[in-house]
C-alpha cells in the first residue's frame, strides 16, 4: 500500500498541495529574485510596511505568504529568520491559519470600507506574542474603491512600525496605483516546467507512487506554471491508478487532452488534401466528444500543432537545418512527424487555420452547441488542405 492509502485511513492524512508546502523561502520553487530579496530583507531587517504579491493562481503567493510571517515572528530565534522552525507555537498557528497576530483575509467576501476600518483599528493594538501583526489580505483588487483608499492612508502612515500588510492578487492591473506604488511589487511568474517536475518527482518518492517522467512532463505543462495544480493532479492520479504507474495517457485522460494518436490522425486528414479524409476527420471528431472530450481542449492542441509547424515551415522555406537541440515545441507530437508535416503544407495554409481556430474559439465560447462549430473549423481546415 503506498503512503498515501495508509495515510488516508487515519486522521493524519493532508492533501498533498497542503502536506508538500514549502516550509522556508529557500523551498520555494522558482521566483529566484523574489526569494533572494525577501531573504535579504529579513537579513538586513529592512522590513517594509507593504507588499504585494501578483500572479497567477498556485503559483506561490499565499505559501510565500505565510513563510514570511513565520520567517518575522518564528519565536525560536531572537530576530527575524530566513529559516523559521517550524516547530514553535506561532510557526505551527500561522501554518495553521490560527495565529492572532497573523491575520488573513479573503478581500474578495471582505471587501467593504468597514472591513478595512476594522482592520485598520486591529493594526493599532500591540501584537500577542509576536515581533509584527501582519495581515494577508487575498484577492486585494476586489476591494472597494473606498475601502482601497482607506487601506492607502493606513499603508501611508508611519506610526505603524511594527505592523506589514501583504497584499495578493491574480489581476494587478485592478489594483489602485496608488497603492501598488506603496508597496514593494513582487510578480509571481509561471513556475519553469522542470521545476514542477522535480517536485512532483520529490512527492512522488515520498508517497512511493510510480510515474513516468512522460507523465509527470505532462502534469507540469497542463498546470501551465501552478504548483498546486500540478501536485493536486498529481494526487487524484494517485488515487485512481491505486496501485499501478501512472502513465502519460493517464494524463491526458484525466485532463480531456486527446491522444497523441488521435491528434496525428486529425492533422493528417486536415493536411492530406485527400477528400476521403474529409469523413474520417468527422467520425474522428464524433469519437472524441463522445468520450467526454471537449471542443475547447482540442481546439488547443491543435493550435499548438499550427505553431509547431509554422516554426519549422519558416525554417525550411529558409533552407535551414531543423535542430532537435534548437528548436522549442510546444505540442507533444514528436518532430520527426512535424517535420515531415511542415514540408508538405505553406505559411497560408497555416495563416489562414490559424484565422479560422481563433474564430472557432470565440463561435465555442458562445454556442450551446459547440460540437458543430468544432465540425464546422475541421472541414474548414481540411478545404484549405485541398488547395
């Protein structure tokens, strides 16, 4: 049985995205600058009284978050710490969302004038048992108008010495300037690919779950830059492949991505300029949405076919090389069948699909029935093969 089924049968057991959290700035995954200047802030003891933390969601700003209160208020140290404890009565409360002196705050449910006066009258008293009150305040650009120009004079005022507002937002440019101009800005980018794989390679021999490196590859670039969504994947793989590897077409099943197989298949009917193909493509699109594919998933994967391809079309037209080493793919078709696909279509013919897989996003988004504008897009895209 692997750890994670022992586990689930006792109250021990935490969702993996939870359990595998990084404890110190140093464990963070990515963001180096980020972390070399938080770091050195708690080592100069330049601590500044606002920060806001941007970026997608699961990349790291709720986790970085909360190691930077434990990292200012860890009681095991007589300052601040780039290496809190873990271990002491306030490292384990802030872990645990439980701290007094450690406040979060969904801003997006909380989002009023009052909610922001009451944290502003919390700020003014002396902390329990820590070095700074801090307050996490999520979601920080659904705040009111009125309520982000209080928190503004709040962040002005220079009495509050030992009080640090972090501030965590998926949408920045939503956030009033003249509150990100207050604040230290720190961009929370998509996490490198291989990074996330070599997490998700760690929990893996933590938990003694079998995974192909193909598979994990694939987890880390659905997750397109999220930790937690990739490790969350990751788990619920675990539990449905109970005791057996966890392989690519797992992935890809569970994620609604078609088969390389099925790709292959749709782009040699769209490109053959062969009539009969015209058929097999719509008995091909018929298969798929019956077993639970969705249009938009597909649409996308083909889209990252036509940029492969018009990569190599423009290297070719150019009489240059192809370079397995130089080249950056981002499908996960292998490049001895783009190749080969590259040279038998032109720039136009990919133009013009890509014209028409940019129209069929919106005509998807907008139809109740998007099945016959995915028909629509392939028999549009397999025209354009016959010319």
């Amino acid at each position: 049985m692997s750890n994670l089924g022992a586990r689930m049968q006792n109250s021990e057991y935490q969702p993996w995205h939870l359990e595998f959290r990084p404890q110190t700035l140093l464990e963070v995954s990515g963001h180096e600058l980020l972390k070399r200047t938080l770091i050195n802030s708690i080592k100069l003891g330049r601590i500044a009284n606002g920060y806001l933390f941007c970026g997608g969601k699961g990349t790291g700003k709720t986790s970085t978050a909360r190691i930077f209160a434990k990292s200012l208020n860890c009681l095991a140290f007589p300052k601040p710490t780039v290496e809190p404890c873990g271990k002491c009565s306030n490292c384990k409360e802030i872990e645990a969302g439980i701290n007094l002196d450690v406040i979060e705050i969904d801003a997006a449910s909380n989002n009023g004038v009052e909610h922001i006066r009451s944290v502003i009258e919390t700020a003014q008293l002396t902390a329990v048992n820590s070095r700074y009150r801090i307050f996490v305040l999520d979601e920080c650009h659904m705040l009111t108008r009125a309520a982000a120009n209080s928190l503004l004079k709040t962040l002005e005022e220079a009495s509050f010495k030992r009080v640090v507002f972090i501030l965590c937002t998926t949408e920045k440019d939503k956030v009033i300037d003249t509150i990100a101009s207050r604040c230290l800005n720190f961009d929370f980018i998509p996490i490198p690919q291989s990074e996330i794989i070599e997490r998700l390679q760690f929990i893996c021999n933590q938990e003694n779950v079998e995974a192909s490196n193909s598979a994990l590859k694939a987890i880390a670039k659905h997750s397109q830059g999220g930790m937690r969504d990739a490790i969350q994947n990751l788990e619920e793989l675990a539990l449905s492949a109970d005791k057996t590897p966890i392989e690519s077409y797992m992935v890809l099943q569970k994620t609604g991505k078609m088969q390389n197989e099925d790709l292959m298949k749709i782009m040699d009917s769209v490109f053959s300029g062969d009539l009969r193909g015209i058929n097999t493509l719509l008995l091909k699109s018929h298969q798929l949405i019956t077993q639970g594919k969705q249009p938009k998933e597909i649409l996308e994967q083909m889209l990252e076919v036509y940029r492969d391809l018009a990569q190599l079309v423009i290297l070719i037209d150019n009489g240059e090389k192809v370079d397995p080493e130089s080249i950056s793919l981002l499908s996960d078709l292998n490049l001895e069948y783009l190749t080969k696909t590259a040279a038998s279509t032109s720039w136009r013919q990919l133009e013009l699909g890509f014209n028409a897989i940019e129209r069929a996003f919106k005509e998807v988004s907008l139809s109740s029935n998007s099945r016959i504008w995915l028909d629509m897009l392939l028999l549009r895209l397999a025209k354009l093969g016959l010319f």
